[in-house]
C-alpha cells in the first residue's frame, strides 16, 4: 500500500513540472559563432536533412519492400532515376526491379497473373495490356486510390495530364467497347508515365545535302528511300520493326496498312483484318521493306535495332517512336546521327485525311495480387508527378501538360538539333488512336497477327492469304 501511494505522488510530481515547461516561455539560444558553409567530404556536398512538416504523409508505409516489372528502354530509365529520391522520401524500399523485353515481359506477367502470383507490385501497362488483364482481373482499379485523401497527394493533380492519355487507361472490360472513361462501367488502372505517338524519323544532314522534301505519302517515302541508297551506299532508307512479337504492330506497320482506310473490327466485332483496304495497305508496307528497307534483317528488328541503325548512320530514316531521336540526341557517344535527328508526322497512303498514328503509353498500374497496394500506389504516383516528370532526363514523351508544353522542354528539342520535333508532336498528336479494337485474346491472336504480317512481308504468303488466316483464327478462336 505504501508503495502505491508513493508511485501516485511521483508520478504527480513528474506531470507538474511538466505542465510549468509547458507554460514557461520559449527561448531561443543565441550561437556563439556563425554557423560552419556547407562542406563537402570525398563521397559529394552534405545534403541537409527534409524539414518535415504537417500535410500529406508520404511515410506512411516506410519500411515497406516493393518489387516491380517492366520493358526495358527509356522508360524503364526514368523509372530508374526515381527510385532513389522516392525511398528517401517515402521510406519505401524498392527491393527487386526487372526489365526484360516487350515479348517476354508479357508472357511473364501473364503466366504468373494466371497463377495468382504476389510475386510484383507495380507493372508497367501498356495501352494494349488491358485488353487482357482487365477482364481477367489481374489489375487492380485505382479509382479508390485517387478519391482518398489519405492516399493522393493533394499535388496530384489529374488534370494535369494530357486527357487523351489518361482517357486511354480506362476501359470497362467489356470486348468490342473502346477504351475510355465515358463508357459505362470504365475505370481507371493506370496512371500515365509516358505516351508517344510514332511519326518519321530522318538524317536531316543528309536530306539537307541532297535538298530532299520530307516525304508524305508511302509512294514519296519509297522514291526518296531509293535516291539515298543510290548516293549513300553505305545506307538504307527506311528502318522499321520486324520481329514477330505484338510490338511490331505499334511500329509503324499496323498505322501504315490502316491508313489506307481499313480497320481490324465492324462494329459487331467481326474480324475485317483481311479487307481490301488492309491488303492494299500491306503490300505496299512490303514492297517498301523490300525495296529500302533492311530486308535481310528484318525479321530480326526490333525497336532497338531500329534505334542502333539511325544512331550508327546505317538509316537514313525510320517509322517509329520520336523517342529514339531524344535517345540519340541524349546519348554520351558521339555517332553520326546525334544532333542531325528530327520527326515529321507519319506518312499515309491514300489521302492525307485517312493519316495514322498510333498513340502508346507505358503506364504505371498495381498487381490485383499485391500484397503492398497502398505502397505501390505511393510509388506510382511519385513517379508520375509533375515536379518527377520535370526532373527525368529523357523528356519528349512526359505525360503531364505542365512539362512538355514549357518553354524549357521545346527549347531543349531545338537545342539538340530538332527543331521540327515540337510541331510535329502536336500535328501527329491531333490524329493519334490506340487503333486496336479492345477484343478478348489480344495477346494471343495479336501474336498470330504480327506473324502473318511477317510472313506476307517476306513473301511467304500473299497479303491476303496472310490477313485471312487471322480473321478466321479469330471466328475459330472466339467467335
């Protein structure tokens, strides 16, 4: 009992002296001598500590480990510089990050997504994943995340990215139905990380030396494809995508058979791969590949050889991503290309109104069997934010309004030597589709349509007997 009332009067003793502190004025200690510069030792300048204050709480999840998986390339490369300011700032650690190919990245996703795996958090998502993975569940909404207070960044600001990209990352999940958010039942499950739109790509030195017009249509393209390659022997003319794997229809391919007035569905979504605007439009692709393009080769490119032959002088134009020629402005190697590099919009083959483009956007969604949802979505929509954007190297392709419409960026485009690359952008930008009907299967009849596509290109089938075997893999497959 003594010791009970002994333990009270402490502990009363303790909480008034702490309210006399409390009340007793705040003083401050005057320094005896000025504080010490900045200094800086062997490893770089001292960095001073983040003053945290009262608002939006970024560490929320510290401690948390997250692993990720995308296609390696640019993106991939701003996704890398991220990492390092966001674990400062978050607490978060990112413990596993792979980037593998287009081809293999979409197996791999797709095996363990059918096995329920926990194995990733965050995926890169292309435009094209939804078809897929949204009706098979195996990405998680984000709708729920961007209305909660406790979870969005109050500077998120969704207005602020281009609305055609964000657009584009809502779907419904019903086949046949476009993507979009007007539809009933869309939602959103990707944050925009970067879009482009695939345009032509030139050597403006050597258009310059011979005093060439940028070419327009696919007739235009072949005959100044032809002039190079008679007073440059040691060039082709036109660098394009052949390896069989579905992202050789974003590379200029599948935008340029379309452009001569087909398209891949009816509106009952019927197959109309093989209608005779589309046949019309693939032998001509193949008789440009065929005539000035790397033919021997071609089965064997992908977006990176495409990128190595503009960037070692081997092409002296491609149909494909603006974002080689930011690769190759940017690069530390000097190459012929560097600073002689600019984009023009895509060439067409019937009329000028009938031009396409297709838009592509490596976006930044949750696994629907994360283990980690709120960490990832801190992740996904740090690295999507507009001070992050602003502050990536590469920055032709940002999705945010705010970043590539400031002077700083056009002005760096000019700086590296393009100086059509802004208008061009805008110009592609206003006729950009994603092109591709939203259809259950997309991974799996896309892969039979970019073999047909080859294989009609290199002669082993006719253009319509190629485009016929995928519209009735298709009433065979799911119809």
């Amino acid at each position: 009992m003594k010791k009970q009332v002994f333990f009270r009067f402490a502990v009363m003793i303790v909480m008034f002296t702490m309210i006399l502190a409390a009340c007793a004025p705040a003083t401050v200690e005057e320094p005896s001598e000025a504080p010490a510069a900045e200094e800086e030792d062997a490893t770089g300048p001292v960095v001073e500590e983040e003053v945290i204050t009262e608002g939006f709480d970024w560490r929320q999840f510290e401690g948390t480990e997250l692993s990720l998986i995308g296609v390696e390339g640019v993106y991939n490369e701003q996704i890398l510089e991220a990492i390092a300011p966001f674990e400062e700032k978050t607490g978060i650690t990112i413990a596993k990050t792979d980037f593998i190919t287009e081809a293999d990245f979409t197996n791999k996703v797709q095996t363990l997504s059918a096995a329920n795996s926990s194995e990733y958090d965050v995926y890169m998502v292309s435009f094209t994943n939804l078809f897929d993975w949204v009706p098979n569940g195996w990405i998680e909404p984000l709708d729920d995340y961007v209305n909660d207070p406790t979870l969005a960044d109050p500077d998120l600001d969704m207005d602020d990215f281009y609305p055609e990209v964000l657009n584009y990352c809502h779907w419904n999940g019903v086949s046949g139905t476009p993507l979009g958010k007007d539809y009933p039942g869309a939602k959103l499950y990707a944050l925009p990380h970067g879009w482009i739109v695939f345009n032509l790509l030139y050597r403006t030195d050597i258009f310059e030396k011979y005093d060439l017009e940028i070419p327009e249509t696919m007739d235009e393209l072949i005959e100044v494809g032809e002039f190079i390659q008679e007073n440059e022997p040691d060039m082709y003319g036109v660098a394009v995508r052949g390896f069989k794997a579905v992202d050789i229809l974003y590379g200029g391919i599948w935008q340029t058979i379309l452009s001569y007035g087909g398209r891949d569905f009816d509106e009952d979504l019927n197959p109309v791969f093989d209608s005779p605007e589309n046949i019309e439009g693939l032998e001509k692709f193949a008789e440009m590949v065929n005539t000035v393009g790397n033919v021997g080769n071609w089965a064997n490119v992908t977006w990176y050889e495409v990128l190595t032959d503009l960037q070692t002088g081997k092409a002296a134009m491609a149909i494909d991503a603006p974002s080689l020629a930011t690769w190759i402005a940017d690069s530390e190697e000097d190459s012929p290309a560097k600073g002689n590099i600019d984009i023009a919009p895509p060439v067409y083959g019937d009329t000028k109104d009938k031009t396409k483009s297709m838009i592509f956007g490596w976006n930044l969604g949750i696994n629907a069997n994360s283990e980690n949802k709120e960490a990832a979505w801190m992740f996904i929509q740090y690295v999507t934010g507009k001070e992050r954007q602003m502050n990536e190297t590469m920055k032709p392709f940002p999705t945010r309004q705010s970043v590539l419409g400031s002077e700083k960026v056009k002005q760096e485009m000019v700086d590296k030597g393009m100086v059509n690359f802004v208008d061009s952008w805008n110009e592609t930008a206003k006729y950009a589709d994603v092109l591709l009907t939203p259809a259950k299967g997309f991974n799996d009849y896309g892969y039979v349509l970019a073999g047909e596509l080859q294989a009609a290109v290199l002669g082993e089938k006719t253009a319509e007997e190629a485009l016929s075997t995928v519209s009735e893999y298709y009433r065979e497959n799911y119809q």
